[in-house]
C-alpha cells in the first residue's frame, strides 16, 4: 500500500510583547511610513529575556500535538529549524524532546535559514512516506530579535520572533505533501549571513566590539534573488505535484517583504486573493514565517479539505524552495479526558526531565568515588 505524508495539525507561539514601528522610530532613524511603504510591517512580536527559541518551539509544538491522538511517547521525530538556536549544540529539537517528554523520537536541528522549514517538512515527510516513521513534529522557531543589531536600521526593522509547528502523519489516503523543491547557491552566502560566533571566526572581544553576532544583509541583492527565485520554485514544485498554476488554492511564501511577495504574485499572475500575508503584524519570522501564516489560515477558516497550497520561501545560505500540499481531512476525535491526560503527561514530562538530571549527577559522582578507590 503507498504511503503518504499529511500535515494534520498545526500550532504557533508568539512572545506577548509587541513591538511597533513607531517603538523603532524611537530607537533608530528611521520613520512609520518608511518601514510600511518599504516592508508592509506594521509590529512584531519580540521574545522576552526569559523567551527562547526552545521555548517559543516547545509551545508551538505542544498546541499543534493538542488536536492529535498523539501522546508524547508516540511522536517518533522531532525537526527543529532555525536560524537562532539555542546552542550551536545540542540541537534545539533536543530540548523539545525532552520538555515534551517525547521520549521514543529522535530529534535533531536543520540549518536552511528561512528555507529550514520546507525543508525540515519534505525530510518528515520523505522518512513517513518510506515507511521508517509514522509521525514527526516539524517547528521553525526564532528569536531573531536577540542577533539583531539594535542600531542598524537596514535590518533591526525587519525581524520578529515566534514560532509555528507542524505535525505529519502516516496514511494511505493519497494526499499531504505532493511534491517539493530544494535549491541552494553557496555562492551567495555573504549577502546575509552571522560572520562571527562559529569555527571560521570564533568569538573574540574583537568579534563583539565590530558587531560580527548580528545579522549582516545586503538588502537590495537578497530583494533581486528572492523576487527571482520564488515564482521560479513556484512554478517547478506544482508541475512536480502534476498540477497547474490554476489547482492550487492558496500559496503561503515566506513573509520577508510584502513587496517581494507582491513582485512573485505578478510574476506568477496570481491574484493577491490566493496569497496569505501577515507580515503585517510579525515582520519577517524567518522559518517560523509560514507555519505562523498557515496556522492563521487555518484558524480563520481559508483552508478546506481538498485544497492545494503552495509553501514558498527563500533566505540565507543561499537558499530557495517550495513545496505543494493538499490539505485532506483527517481529523480524529480526541476525547476532553485524553487531551487533559496528555497535559499532565507534559508536566510530569518536566518532572521526569529534573529527576533524571539529579540521577545523573549522583551517578557520576558514585562512579567518580569507586573508581579513585
Ligand atoms: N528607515 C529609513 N531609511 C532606511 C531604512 C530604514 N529602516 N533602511 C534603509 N534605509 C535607507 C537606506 O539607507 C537607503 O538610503 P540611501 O539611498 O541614502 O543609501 C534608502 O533607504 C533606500 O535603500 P534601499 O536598499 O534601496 O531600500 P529598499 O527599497 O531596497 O528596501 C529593504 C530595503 C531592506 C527593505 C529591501 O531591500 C528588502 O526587503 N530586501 C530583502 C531583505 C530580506 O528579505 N531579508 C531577509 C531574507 S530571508
């Protein structure tokens, strides 16, 4: 029987705090009307101190598993993308596992920078559709806002933090991820990019002083490449998916611009009707940007059963890809008293997590002892 890989629930986080343009006028030189007329972002939401990507994606996963019949110990993968991760390691997906008390998947973190969560999907979803899994968490989680340069007005304008996560499923009814495009150009790599921090230039009082930990853009290049590569990946992924321009319903791109997405939309001659848009009101989310944007649509009811989407997006690396879905509806009836089981099991799982941290410790300090015996 052919496998397929369906997204059967989503779920987002986004920090409380939100910041608008008119807060930034404040900070740097530049102006409401500039920052609108140039990137269509009215706010975005910024972590607090006490907000992490691990958080924001531990959240996010939690709400997208709530409508599942999935308990923790039944989730088999966990794919964190990010351009901020917690640690350069362990990986973010590991601290996820552990604060959801998934303790039968294995996680691991994707570096495709804004790119990352296409990619992390058609990976969950390749692994389903051979058979080696039934089930993944995908989550593209950010807090940009902590390698933002506060004082440079060509980017500190741009970014915000959240999270969106999707849950993929098993099943033989055709459907779900049809077919996805995965580009790169290294070529590319210093039109955005974090210089310093990793083994090429570690992190010095010098790397610090120059500002080498935050995010350094080539605006108008990255603009050029963006505006060319996603009506091009478009158009690739939905004559994989043996479809026309005319099938899909709704295309979901990665929210950096909405001028950029605009640009696509003309090129593709889609109308702006069948385009989701809401960097509005987060700014650009890097690979959290189209979970958050398909999460919206869901809950706002733009989304059908039968309906195919195209998700879009671009960034640093470079890279590039899309990705065609057709929704079907799989919903299962998760009863009030299993979702509320499933919720103590989270907390127990934070339980779970502290006591085997203390084992640890008394373990190596037993073994520590025997062995100087
Ligand atoms: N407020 C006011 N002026 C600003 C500004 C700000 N926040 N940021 C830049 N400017 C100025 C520039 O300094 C420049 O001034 P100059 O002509 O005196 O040098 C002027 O505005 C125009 O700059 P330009 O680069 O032509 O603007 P733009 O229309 O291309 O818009 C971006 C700039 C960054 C918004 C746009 O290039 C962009 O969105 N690029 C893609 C970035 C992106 O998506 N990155 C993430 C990819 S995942």
């Amino acid at each position: 029987m052919k496998r397929y890989a369906h997204i059967t629930s989503c779920g987002m986080a986004v920090p409380e705090r939100v910041f608008t343009n008119q807060d930034l006028e404040k900070m740097v030189d530049t102006t409401d009307e500039w920052i609108i007329s140039r990137t269509g972002i009215h706010e975005r939401h910024i972590a607090s101190p006490q907000e992490t990507t691990a958080s924001l994606a531990t959240a996010a996963a939690l709400n997208a598993l709530d409508p599942t019949p999935l308990d923790p110990d039944d989730v088999q993968l966990i794919i964190v993308a990010s351009a901020t991760p917690e640690h350069i390691f362990p990986a973010t997906a590991c601290i996820v596992q552990d604060n959801i008390g998934a303790v039968n998947a294995g996680a691991f973190d994707l570096s495709a920078a804004c790119t990352g969560f296409i990619f992390a999907v058609n990976m969950a979803a390749q692994a389903i559709r051979s058979g080696s899994i039934d089930n993944a968490i995908v989550i593209g989680s950010e807090t940009l806002s902590k390698i933002v340069n506060w004082e440079d007005r060509n980017t500190c304008v741009l970014f915000g933090d959240g999270a969106g996560a999707f849950v993929l499923q098993a099943s033989e009814i055709p459907g779900g991820v049809l077919s996805c495009v995965m580009r790169s150009d290294g070529s590319g790599g210093d039109l955005l990019s974090v210089p310093a921090g990793g083994s090429q230039m570690p992190t010095t009082m010098e790397t610090v002083a120059h500002n080498l930990h935050t995010i350094q853009m080539n605006g108008r290049e990255v603009f050029r490449f963006a505006t060319r590569e996603m009506a091009a990946a478009t158009r690739e992924a939905v004559a994989i998916a043996q479809l026309q321009l005319d099938d899909i319903n709704l295309i979901v791109p990665h929210q950096a611009n909405r001028r950029i997405i605009e640009t696509a939309a003309r090129s593709l001659r889609v109308p702006m009707d069948r385009i989701i848009m809401n960097i509005d009101r987060y700014g650009n989310t890097s690979t959290a940007s189209i979970p958050i944007a398909v999460c919206e649509a869901m809950d706002e009811g733009r989304i059908q059963s039968e309906d195919n989407l195209v998700l879009v997006g671009f960034g640093a690396g470079l890279t590039w890809g899309a990705m065609v879905i057709r929704c079907v509806e799989t919903e299962v009836y998760v009863a009030p008293t299993r979702r509320a089981r499933r919720r103590f099991l989270f907390v127990l799982a934070r339980l779970r997590s502290f006591v085997r941290r203390v084992l640890r410790k008394l373990e190596g300090l037993i073994w520590s002892t025997s062995s100087k015996k």
